[in-house]
C-alpha cells in the first residue's frame, strides 16, 4: 500500500477468540476494516500465550498474534491505541468466526526523509535473530541492543515478538567495590545460549564497551555457566555491567551496576601545601578535584569559617573549591571531607603555613609563571596552563633563592590516548578498532609535546598499544605502521637538553620502552601491505614477504653513515621455508636511538663508557603469526675507531630495565677495509661499542698461550713420571711426605686445569652452553686448588718452624691438607658461579674463563694473591729462624734438608706467582701497553715447567734419587744451586740436641 509522509506505522498483536479451531496468521487492515488472512512472511515465529477461558465441550479461547498496519497521517498517536483495547464480546448468536476482543501495541515504525523505516519494539517485545541479522539496528550496534530496532528499506509484514521468560540471572559479589577489590560476576543459564559477550557502561557515556581478556579482566564459561571477574577495581571499572547472550531465538541483555569508592590518590589537590603571607595575600583558594563516578559526593570543608564554597565540572572531574576571605594567624591543616552516603568519609588534608615577621622568604616572581611570596624550605605550586593537567612545582631554597621550575603539566588529549590504551591493555575495548585510531594521533602529540611529563606518557602510551597489539595479535595496515613511524622520528628528534634528559632523569630505561614498542609494532603489518619500505631522517624501515621460493640468502643495505649492510645466509631460514610458510622479514634503523638508552651493560662488557655509531638496527622475521627468534644473521656497521664489540639490547637484563649483551655475537674481522663486522645467532635489536682501550688482539698471543700451556702440560707429566721413580726414596720423613704430597696434588690439579683451558676454546661459548660453563668452572676450581696446595705445604713449614718439637701426625694432617686443597677452593668456584652467572657476568664474552670486567674474575686473583701474601710472610719468618737457629732448637738434619727443599721451591715460585698475577690485574687496566700482556701470558702458562724445574727438580732427594737410579753412583753431600746456605747450615746444626735427633729419628 502506498503511505504518505510524513507517516507512522504500527504493528499490532490482536487477541482474538476462535471456536473450533486454532488459527495464527495475520491481516492488513486498511481504514476500513479487515482485508486479508495469510501466513506472515516477516515476522518469525509467532507467539502463543496462555488461554483466555477455560476449554469446554463445544468451544475454546486462546491468543493469538495477528499482524496488523496501521497507518497514520501524521505522527501524533491517538492516546486510545497506546493501551490495551478491551473490546466486547460478541453474542452467542453470532456465526462462529474469529472474534477481535483486545489490541496491544507491539512494534512502532517512523519514516525518514530518505525512506527508511525505523521499527522499534515496544517494552516486552523484540526481533527475533532470524530477522535481526538480515537487517540493519537504527542505532549502532555498539549500543548492543541491535534487535530493539531495525532498519527497513520498505514497509515489510514483519513485527516484535513477544518476549518468553529471561533464560538466565545475573549475579555479582557486591555491588558497593572498594578500590583494588576484586569484582565477580556470575551469568546462570536455564537455556542453552550462544554468542556471550560482557560490556560495561561508563557513568554518564552512552555506548558500552566491550570486555575481554586483559592484564585485568578474566571470562570463563561452562555448561550453563558464565563468569566475568576484575581484579584491582578502581574508578575506571565503576558503571553498569551488561552480559549480552542469544537464547531461544532472540538477544538477551542483562544488567547490574557496580559502584566503586575513591580513594585518597584520586582526589587532585591544589595546592598540596601553601606558605602564605597574611600582608601580601589575605585570601586564597584551595580546591580538590575527583573523577566522575556514580556515587553522589559532597564536600565538607574545615575549618570552613569565614569562607565561601562552591563546585564545578571539567573535563570528566568535579571540583570542590573553597575561598578563604580571611587569612588564618597561625599554620592551619584545611580538610577536604568528601562524603557518600553509606560511605565512611575521604579526608583530604591540604597545609597552610603562615609566614610572619622575620621569615627567610623567595619574593615574588613572575617569570612564565606567578610565583607568589614563599617561605624558605616550602614548595610553591601553581595550576597548569589551560589544557594541560598536574601541578608545576618550585622550590624556595633555605637562602632565601627561587630554586627550578619543576612542571609535571601534561597535554589532556594526550592523557586521554594514554588512558586508553592502558584500558585497552586491561581488557576495555576493541583493540582492532581502537589501536588505529590512537596511532594515528600520536604524531600530532608528539609534535606538540612540550615536557618530560608529555614524552613519558606518549612513551607508555606507545608500550601499552605495543602489548595490546602482540597479546591481541593484531594486524596493522601501512597507513597506521606510517603513523608509528613518524611518531618515533618525531620522539628521536625531541631536543635531549630539555626533554629526553629530564625524562630519563625520572625513569632512565626511557628509551627502552621505546625500542621494545617499535620492535613489536613494526612486525605487525600486514601480509598483503608488503612489500613495505618507508623513510623517514630518524627511521629507515623495509619489509618484505617471501613465499616458498625463497632466495639463497636475504641481503639488505641502507644508505645511512656509517653504511650499514645485513645478511641472512639461506641455511638459517631453509627449516621455515620447508614447512611452505610465508616468511616476512623486516629491517628497521633507528638513528639517535643508542645514544638514549642507559648505559647498562652486560657480561663481558664491564663498566666501561663506549661510544657508538647512533644506530640501532632491528631485524624480525615473522614465520607466519609466530616470531622467529634464531638463526644466523651478518652485519656490517661500517668504518668504526677503536675496539668494536657487536651487541644487541637485551630487555630482560638489569630487572626488565634492558642493557646491551654480547651473547650469540662476536666480532669479525672485515677483509680489506677496517670495518665493524658482527656475526650474531639470533635477531634483536644490534649496535657495536666502540671502546677505544680494549685489550689488543694479537695472534701472537694466542700461539705463546699455545706453547706454554703445551709445555706446561709436558712438564707436569714429566714430573709425575720423576715421583713415580723416586716416590719411596724422597718421604722417608714426615716433613718430606708432607711436602712431596701438597706438591704432587699441585701437580695434578694444574696439570687438569691446563689440559681443559687448553680445550676450552673447541667448545661452544656463551651461558647457555653446559659444555662451557662446566669448563670454566672446573677451570676456576683447579687453578685455585693449586694456589691451595702451595698455601697448605706453607701451612706445614710454618709449623715445622714454630713447633720444633711436635710431631704432625699423618692420618690427623693429611685429611686437613686435602679440606683446605680441595674444598676451600670447590667453596669459591661455587660461590662465584651462584653469584655471577644469573647476572649475566660470569663468562668472558667468546670465551670459557671468567669475565674479566665483572667480580667473578676477582674471586681467583684475590685468593691467589692472598695465598701468595701468606707463602711470603712464611718465608720470612722461615729464614730468619733458619740463618739464627738456637742451640737448643735445632730440627734434625734429615728433617731441616726437607724444610730447606720446602724454603727453596717456595723461595722461588711464591715471587713467580705473586709476579704473575700482579701482573693479571695490570693487564685489566686501561691503556695498557702489550708488555704486560707478553710477560703475563709466559709467566701464567709456563708455571709447570717452573713446577717441575723448582719445585721437583731443584730437590737434593730426588736428585739423589735419579743419580742413583740411572747412574749407580753416590750423591754429593751438597749441591751447588742455591745450596750455600744449606751447606752453612748443616754444620752449624752439629751441636744441636741428641735427644732431639734421635726422636725425629724413631718418629
């Protein structure tokens, strides 16, 4: 039928009785009465509702749905048809046929300019789903109550179902949350339900917002059984909550509300604390702002006498301001009494310190700001400038002089992006619609940021999209990943003097968050937007996307200074490119970004300053929608002064604050042009440092260390085979077993810490390789164990020395030798790797061996050195009692011939090994020339060719010993190295007591 417009239609639900049958259908009603009976074809199913009159033998009532038009000239509804028509009955004579007995209003349709129907349903009725998802809600579908209203091209027989009882019921654990509470609510369902969704409507905002899983928000299901909990509620989960479902055929919305109490943070002050002069400023204002909620605040404010209160709203906050006409006499504490009904009220204190006559004050300024008069020690605080919100603060100093400008201001659009995204990363919102739309204003921001406060928001508000974007595994087209990246130049290039500094100044891993937001953004793009290159001053991005036909290998240059060049060998990337996976790989250059990290250094680099190139490269390969992290990766960095060392920015070093590593990479020498080539295993964030007093590389050191520790190892195992022939021979007393026994497990331990630093290096380095930590330690454990077994052989001469007379008995100071040899040393060597490695400064970068940068290389020097003292203290004290021996103090000359064998082998390697590892510690300094480097590398790895020539060799008894066995002659009473002394000795030992000769003699 043709409508004229302005027009408003109404569908109808007809109560009707029927006899004899049951009959649903509907009629067109025109003005003049019923036109026509038929099955609907629009409006779904129909409803049936409870029988009007009880059944009988000859006729029954029930109700049914007829869909009837009416149609109206203009939209002003007749007041009669918006209720329910009781019309009446018709007689009993009356020819059995339906009979109208009630009309009730289900669906109201209006006609726009275009020629649109608009069908809203009435309270009690809906469409159903089979009708709502063919046509388009009147509002949008954010509102989440699509099926409330639809939108029709043409006037179609169709109206709202009368609604069956709610399927489900919605609880919660308490309505009134306090602030860091948990909310739970619980969705119990009678009917199976399908397309559960939960909302929550802010106070005073029209649309809902949709919740899901997040740093906050957690949902659970089960059979006939939802949840939504919320940990850590606070003002921004204040509102009404909404658990959205489809069931029996239609979209069910059910609803409660959460109130949520403030808390003393949420409340702004201005100001904080106030000192004032009564003479200059007799009256002043003090205000407290909170943030729109739900509940109903009032204010109270004390002392209130004298003063005058009022109220506005701005920008999301109430503020409560109070004027104070009369300026208190003394030091006043004013109280900001927020109230609640049913609540315990928030205090707010705010301090007003009065200053009088005599009072060290900063005067008046009004440079940017006006800085009204303030006593010395106070902080003065002023409101931020229009759009901004925080406080600026500035000290009086005690002298009486205005101290700097402190501003936490930050711009209020870029607070809103900020909260935003935070509540994105909680579980507030649509990340795939709403991260776009914050990227694309942060260039904007970041043109316009102006403070430390502004750069560490825009920052975090970066850092939270970046979480967002990975959890929610969102992909972003070229228009946003352009966004991003202007913001990052535009950060790159804020001025360091009056930003970046001050920043960092708060939270120095500033640039961090930085380079972990733009690594995670940046692989995100997507599949058919590559391949992707775009180029800014500070940034340089190329991405590219490779299918099954992948090239040898994936090189890729930039045009930077120095140049920077990268290549991936093919064989890193063969495991993805079988498995038929597309492989997108992308390659960003940061420049200034190196020069803003903190400098953090890990292993291996010590505490030293580098300098570095000003960029930072980024290479990410994406296996699909999965990172790959490993694989073997080539870079060239350019023409470099000093000593380069390749790096990457590890994020989880120093607590999460980041800092550069140099496991998985080392350095390479670059042919023909003296470059920085690095060589790492894995892709990350790269640079080089530059440290221009390194320790110089030279191949001819690693050929001495070569030799010796070969000659070494060739020493000692002579040495063994000398004790193999003279072992019986050489102990015959207990100072000589002694003596032999720490020397011959010296012998063994030096000769297993040579052999396996020897083989160190054939193994794969780096912490996360067994094969090298257990080397290093063993290493550590073994060289200390040696240092040991000189310390315990001196242990013993001293005691030879103190107590003449007391026999040392075997089975007591043996087990004693072998405790401080073997379990002191297993004690530091534990201790050090407990300490040192989750630090991430155990190992020498390449190496096997302890980090000569950090406090693990100083937990073998130091006992060494240590040891080294005491031997040094014993043969002091073991010449002067031996060149003046007492008459009656005389040890026997079998036994003194021993404690001289002991004097001379320490005599002559406690100087060696205290050289040598004096010389270790020079060697760690900086601008070291490579002298002390030779002297060190001879002295340290010939120390068992010094064994065997001082320690064994030199020894009258052994010598004896091999005369004996290979020429079958009689040994000379003396010797004639170093045995002037000796000689001298022995007859001056001649008149020493009998008694005492012949005991030593029996024991």
């Amino acid at each position: 039928m043709t409508t004229r417009k302005p027009s408003t239609h109404s569908a109808a639900t007809l109560n009707k009785a029927v006899t004899r049958e049951h009959h649903t259908g509907w009629a067109r009603l025109g003005r003049t009465g019923l036109a026509e009976k038929g099955q609907s074809q629009a409006g779904g199913k129909s409803g049936s509702g409870p029988l009007l009159d009880q059944e009988s033998e000859a006729e029954e009532s029930v109700l049914v749905s007829v869909y009837v038009h009416l149609d109206f000239s203009d939209k002003t509804w007749p007041p009669a048809v918006s209720r329910t028509l009781d019309l009446p009955a018709a007689s009993a004579s009356s020819a059995p046929r339906p009979l109208l007995t009630g009309l009730r209003l289900t669906t109201e349709c209006h006609v726009n300019h275009e020629g649109y129907f608009y069908c809203a349903c009435l309270s009690g009725y809906q469409w159903n789903t089979s009708i709502c998802l063919h046509h388009p809600p009147c509002q949008s579908p954010h509102n989440h109550q699509p099926c409330g209203c639809l939108i029709f091209s043409h006037p179609e027989p169709g109206y709202c179902q009368l609604l069956p009882p709610v399927p489900g019921i919605l609880s919660l654990n308490s309505q009134l949350q306090m602030p860091g509470d948990t909310l739970s609510l619980t969705l119990l369902l009678s009917q199976e339900a399908t397309d559960l969704s939960w909302f929550l409507r802010h106070p005073r905002s029209p649309s809902p917002i949709l919740l899901q899983p997040g740093t906050q928000v957690s949902v659970t299901s089960s059979q006939g059984q939802a949840a939504l909990s919320i940990t850590n509620m606070s003002s921004h989960w204040a509102g009404e909550y909404m658990s959205c479902f489809e069931a029996q055929g239609f979209r069910w919305s059910l609803h409660k509300v959460v109130k949520v109490t403030l808390k003393a943070t949420d409340v702004a002050r201005l100001p904080v604390r106030l000192s004032i002069s009564c003479a200059t400023s007799p009256g002043f204002q003090l205000s407290c702002c909170i943030p729109s909620t739900n509940l109903v605040y009032t204010v109270a404010w004390s002392p209130g006498e004298g003063s005058r209160a009022f109220s506005f709203n701005e920008s999301g906050s109430e503020c409560f301001v109070l004027a104070v006409q009369r300026c208190p006499a003394a030091d006043t504490t004013y109280t900001c009494d927020l109230q609640s009904p049913g609540l315990a009220p928030l205090r707010v204190p705010i301090y007003i310190t009065i200053i009088q006559d005599g009072d060290i004050t900063c005067p008046e300024d009004f440079s940017v700001l006006t800085w009204n008069v303030t006593k010395a020690g106070h902080v003065a605080q002023a409101p931020c400038p229009e759009s901004k919100r925080g406080t600026v603060r500035r000290l009086c100093r005690a002298d009486g002089v205005w101290g700097p400008i402190n501003s936490s201001c930050t711009d209020t659009r870029l607070l809103a992006l900020f909260a935003r995204a935070k509540l994105l990363q909680a579980g507030q919102g649509r990340p795939a619609e709403e991260v776009p739309q914050i990227l694309a204003q942060l260039p904007g921001q970041a043109a316009e940021a102006s403070s430390p406060s502004d750069l560490l928001i825009l920052l975090s508000t970066m850092k939270y999209l970046a979480n967002v974007v990975a959890k929610a595994r969102i992909q972003l087209d070229r228009s946003v990943l352009k966004n991003l990246l202007i913001t990052t130049d535009k950060v790159l290039d804020m001025d360091t003097g009056s930003l970046w500094t001050l920043a960092q100044a708060r939270k120095p891993w500033a640039g961090s968050t930085l380079l972990l937001a733009v690594e995670t953004l940046v692989c995100s793009l997507r599949p058919q937007d590559q391949p992707f290159a775009f180029s800014l001053p500070n940034v340089l991005l190329q991405s590219q996307l490779f299918g099954p036909t992948f090239p040898a290998d994936y090189s890729i240059s930039f045009s930077t200074q120095p140049p920077l060049q990268a290549q991936i060998p093919g064989h890193s990337l063969a495991p993805l490119v079988r498995n038929g996976t597309e492989i997108s790989i992308t390659s960003l250059v940061l420049r200034k970004l190196d020069h803003l990290l903190p400098s953090n250094y890990g292993q291996g680099l010590g505490d030293s300053l580098y300098a570095t190139p000003g960029l930072v490269l980024v290479i990410s390969i994406m296996a699909g929608d999965r990172a790959f992290s490993q694989g073997e990766v080539i870079m060239n960095f350019g023409n470099t002064d000093g000593s380069p060392h390749c790096v990457f920015w590890d994020h989880s070093l120093f607590q999460g604050k980041g800092g550069w590593s140099k496991e998985g990479c080392q350095a390479q020498a670059a042919s023909a042009s003296p470059t920085a080539r690095c060589l790492c295993q894995h892709f990350t964030a790269f640079s080089v440092l530059m440290s221009p007093h390194a320790a110089p590389e030279e191949p001819a050191l690693a050929l001495l260390t070569q030799v010796g520790l070969g000659a070494s190892i060739l020493a000692l195992l002579m040495c063994l085979g000398v004790y193999r022939l003279v072992w019986r021979v050489v102990v015959r007393n207990k100072v000589a077993y002694f003596r032999h026994a720490a020397l011959l497990n010296m012998v063994l331990c030096l000769l297993a810490a040579d052999t396996c630093f020897l083989g160190a290096p054939l193994l794969p380095p780096g912490p996360r390789s067994p094969l090298c930590l257990a080397a290093a330690f063993l290493c550590h454990f073994l060289y200390l164990a040696t240092f040991f077994w000189m310390l315990a052989q001196a242990l013993v001469l001293a005691h030879q020395l103190l107590f003449v007379f007391h026999q040392l008995p075997k089975h007591r100071v043996l087990p004693l030798m072998v405790l401080l040899g073997y379990l002191c040393p297993l004690g530091f060597a534990g201790v050090t790797l407990g300490l040192y490695l989750p630090q991430g400064q155990y190992l020498r970068e390449g190496e096997c061996w302890l980090d000569g940068k950090g406090g693990a290389f100083y937990t073998f020097v130091g006992p060494v050195l240590a040891i080294v003292g005491v031997n040094g203290l014993v043969l002091a004290m073991a010449l002067l009692k031996l060149l003046r021996p007492s008459l009656s103090e005389g040890p026997p000359a079998e036994k003194r011939q021993a404690l001289l064998g002991v004097i001379k082998a320490l005599l002559i390697l406690t100087p060696i090994f205290g050289l040598t590892w004096g010389l270790g510690l020079a060697t760690l300094l900086e601008e070291v020339s490579t002298i002390p480097h030779y002297i060190f590398t001879i002295l340290n790895t010939f120390q068992g060719v010094f064994i065997l020539l001082f320690g064994c060799l030199m020894d009258r008894k052994v010598q004896e010993a091999l005369r004996k066995r290979f020429c079958h002659a009689q040994a000379p009473n003396t010797t004639i190295s170093l045995a002037t002394n000796e000689s001298y000795i022995l007859e001056h030992s001649k008149g020493g007591s009998d008694t005492a000769r012949k005991s030593d003699a029996s024991a």
